[in-house]
C-alpha cells in the first residue's frame, strides 16, 4: 500500500500533467464562502472526483472543487468545500487535500468554516479570528507511523495560527470598519450537535467557538511548516442556557448571510499580504 506521502504526490503529479500553476495561498471556503471560488481569474480546476486518492466532499453547501487561480493579485489554490470527520474520514484523510496544496506550492493557507458561538456576549452573523485550538476530539491526522517528508515526529503547536497572520487580519478588519471577534476554537467531531452540558464543558475549558472541522487541517500543516490563518463566521450561538439551538438549515442561511463580508474581509487579508 503506498503511503500518505506517496498518495500526496501521485495526486500533485496528476494535476501538473495538466498545469504547471504555483499557488502561494491556500484557501479552505468553509460554509458560506463557497462563492469566492466564483471571484477567482480561474487557470485550472478539478472536481475532487477527477484527482487520484482525493476524499470527496458530501456535506451540504460543500462543492467539492479544487480550483487554481488569481484573487487580489496573488496566485491562489482554493478548496470549494472541504471533508470532514464526520463523513467517515480518518484525520488524515480529512487533511489530504491541504498536504496536496501544499506540495503544489503554497505555503500559507487560510482556513475558514462556520462555527457555534459559546460565548455569550457574541452575535450570530459576526466574524472570529482563531487564537488557538482546542483538540476536544482528541484525534491527530499525525497518528501511526511518522513520515519526516512531512514533519517531524512531535511538533510544536504553541502557534498554530501565525502571530503575523493575526495581527494582518486585525488591521484589515480595522480599516474595513467591522468588530472581528478573536477567540479559541473547539473542535467537535459530530456530526450530531453537542448537548448542553457538552457546551458547558467546553466553555468551560476556555472555548469561544465551536466547529466539526479545521483543527485536522491545521495541525497537517503545521506539521508541513505552513503558515495558517483561521476564521470563522459564527453562524448561530451554542448557548447552553438558551431554549433553540439552531438547525442545520439556520447555520446556512446565517452562513449564506454573512458570506458578502466574509468574502471581502478574506479578500482584503489576501491583497494585505
């Protein structure tokens, strides 16, 4: 059986039969952002049924597309729509597509998603900044066997999402006049919500948000050496003193909502770089 390392270049190797394209950027579109794939000066495109050991994309909202291009003036490589755990996936396979991206060329990678709100003085519909990850899976796309082709046997994750990063984002949030939450990520592996005293726990622990996806992605590429951004819209409050917790159909539309800001706050961070 060929390993992670060798399925990763088969699949770069694939796509270079059909363009010589290097990205510089790699942007995951989670819920909501799908259209800013439309945005981009298109050079080349894959549905990820066409490409050689690609896990394929069935959550809702979720195109499933990767698609080479240029946004903003920098050469970029966008993933319409990602795979998660919950589908079935291993960690790893989950982080397939950005170990690919990254050996295509780009690396700094922005990962985005919809995420629950768990602190309570936020707002559906408002943007976070990731500060840091909480593993509450507790799952690694870095389990078995280590592969020094792709990292090291123990990285360190202090800053998982770069420093440098953050504060651009910051500023870029500053100067298009809107509050950027900034706070810590919770990674639930779903795909049922969590219950209430779950949330509490998480809250507890120090979670602002919480999500089904990105930490797999993030600790693949960190593991790389990659530089890595994270955002999210908060597409609804995970409260658990509250009554309603969102739908899954109330998530897309709060993501659908809030997706003409986050394309321009994503597209502003990209022109800053």
């Amino acid at each position: 059986m060929s390993s992670t390392y060798e399925q990763i270049q088969q699949t770069v190797n694939h796509i270079r039969t059909q363009t010589d394209f290097e990205p510089e950027v790699g942007i995951v579109l989670g819920s909501g952002l799908g259209p800013l794939g439309d945005e981009i000066e298109v050079v080349a495109s894959f549905p990820y049924s066409s490409l050689p050991n690609f896990p394929l994309s069935t959550a809702p909202g979720h195109e499933g597309k990767l698609i080479l291009g240029r946004l903003e003036g920098k050469n970029v490589l966008a993933f319409k729509g990602r795979v998660h755990c919950y589908e079935g996936y291993t960690p790893a396979q989950a982080a397939f597509p950005q170990r690919v991206g990254f050996f295509l060329g780009a690396k700094t990678f922005f990962i985005t998603s919809a995420a629950g709100g768990l602190n309570p003085a936020w707002n559906a519909g408002e943007l976070m900044l990731h500060s840091d990850y909480i593993n509450y899976a507790p799952l690694s796309p870095l389990t078995g066997p280590n592969d020094e082709r792709l990292g090291p046997r123990f990285p360190v994750t202090f800053d998982a999402y770069d420093p440098e990063l953050r504060s651009l984002a910051q500023k870029v949030a500053r100067a298009q006049d809107f509050q950027l939450r900034e706070g810590v990520y919770a990674w639930w592996p779903g795909p049922q919500f969590a219950s209430r005293a779950e949330l509490r726990l998480l809250r507890t622990l120090g979670a602002d948000a919480i999500g089904m996806s990105t930490v797999p992605e993030v600790i693949a590429l960190r593991h790389l050496g990659a530089r890595v951004l994270g955002l999210s819209t908060i597409t609804d409050m995970a409260v658990p003193e509250r009554d309603h917790h969102a739908t899954e159909q109330e998530v897309l539309a709060t993501a659908a909502r809030t997706g003409a800001l986050f394309r321009r706050f994503v597209r502003g961070i990209l022109a800053a770089l």
